[in-house]
C-alpha cells in the first residue's frame, strides 16, 4: 500500500509536468496573463500584450536582465494584439488567483492555515507562484544561487530521491504523513537518501538547475495528492 501510495504521487508529477511543458512550449496569452515560451524577451511580451517593458517588470517584480523562464506566466495589462495569441476566445475571462472564489480552488478540502508549521525550504524571491488554472503552475519557483542550501520544510521520511522524473532534475520527495507530501526539484545536488529519516529544517539538497534553464527551486506541498499553494502555509519559523 505504501509505495502503491508512492507510485501515485509520483504520477500525478509526472502529468503536472507533460501538462506545464506543454504549455510552456506554446506560449499563450489570455488577456491579463502571458505564458513565456522559449525566445520571448520582455521587450517581445510588451508589444504582445500591449504593456511597457517597465510595467511589467514592476507588475511582475522582475530585476534587470529580465531573465524569463519558460513557462513562467507575467501579469500584464492586456490591451494589445490579443488577436495574435493562441487564446483569443478566452481573453475575457480572468485569471484566477489566490483570492478567487471558492469554485476555483483544488477539488479538496483544504487544510486550515496554521494547523501545521510548514518552513520556507530555502532563502530567496518567489519568481513564479501557485495557479489555480489547469496547466499552472502547481507549485512555487523560488529564484536564488547555485548550491545555497535546500531544507526539508518540515519532518518525514524520504520517499524519492533521483532524477527519474522528467522535467524536475534532481528530485527530493518526503513523506510526512498520510496527507502530506512536499516536492524539492531543479537540485544542484541531493544530500539524503530514499528512506532517510529527516528533520524539519535539516539540509536534503543544494540549489541547481537540473531539468530547468536557471537556477531555481520548485517547491510543491501536496495534501491528500492534491498539490496545493504552499504560500498559505509557509513560516520563517516554528
């Protein structure tokens, strides 16, 4: 039962990422958001979506170069050549967001903020947050520099540990209990080992950028299989 546990968690990563990959390959626009593909600069998205390099760059808190990562989704003001996207028929629906209502949020009953302490796996900016859309992101990317440390975010057992999982490098998996399961992908290098007991803040990995074109962690907090917004739960500290 138990890796039969595993093997569906596994799984539902893998279709997360065909499903992102996808989506990040053909770039698309839906009014207020744009998807980068690969070759989009922000001076490109401008002209796109009808808003200035400066705009988006503060609506979307991007430090000079402007680095884009592919499938990375920029809010804009959308008011410029919807009709050269791919998603012209759905530019007037909005995006969802952490505020939207209850109808837009994972078919599961979501645990309570607080209920348990979740800390930050590691030190950095988000540089692209939980959606809610089918395709979105199903996790939150977290910029920073190559081998700072990775920690567990709170206490479990390793469940996976390897880079099998196409899309997500070198990945950490830790089981905490029956309903939680948190993801650490993009490592530079992995310190434990599958079936490795590990505390909450002890040091699993190093940043990287194995299966991803810069240097970032993808961090997924998972309840019931269900990947939810990690940035409800996430503390400093316990």
């Amino acid at each position: 039962m138990r890796w039969k546990i595993i093997v569906c968690l596994l799984l539902s990563l893998l279709l997360t990422a065909c499903s992102s990959k996808k989506t990040s390959n053909e770039g698309t626009f839906n009014g207020t958001v744009y998807t980068v593909k690969r070759g989009d600069t922000l001076s490109k998205i401008s002209r796109m979506t009808g808003t200035s390099v400066g705009e988006l760059a503060k609506m979307n808190g991007l430090p000079p170069p402007y680095k884009l990562l592919v499938g990375q989704r920029l809010r804009t003001k959308g008011t410029a050549n919807r009709g050269s996207t791919k998603n012209t028929a759905i530019a007037k629906k909005s995006t969802p967001t952490r505020q939207t209502a209850p109808a837009a949020l994972p078919k599961v009953t979501l645990p309570p903020v607080g209920s348990r302490c979740w800390l930050w796996p590691t030190k950095g900016k988000v540089i692209d947050a939980y959606s809610y859309s089918d395709g979105g992101n199903k996790g939150i990317d977290i910029g920073g520099s190559r081998g700072q440390p990775i920690y567990a975010s709170g206490a479990g057992s390793v469940v996976y540990a390897g880079n099998q999982l196409r899309g997500y490098g070198n990945l950490v998996m830790i089981k905490h209990n029956e309903d939680y399961i948190t993801a650490y992908a993009h490592n530079d290098t992995i310190l434990v080992n599958t079936g490795q007991k590990v505390k909450a803040g002890q040091k699993i990995a190093t940043m990287g950028s194995s299966g991803s074109t810069s240097v970032l962690l993808h961090f997924q907090l998972r309840y019931r299989a269900t990947a939810i917004d990690p940035q409800r739960y996430l503390k400093t500290s316990c």
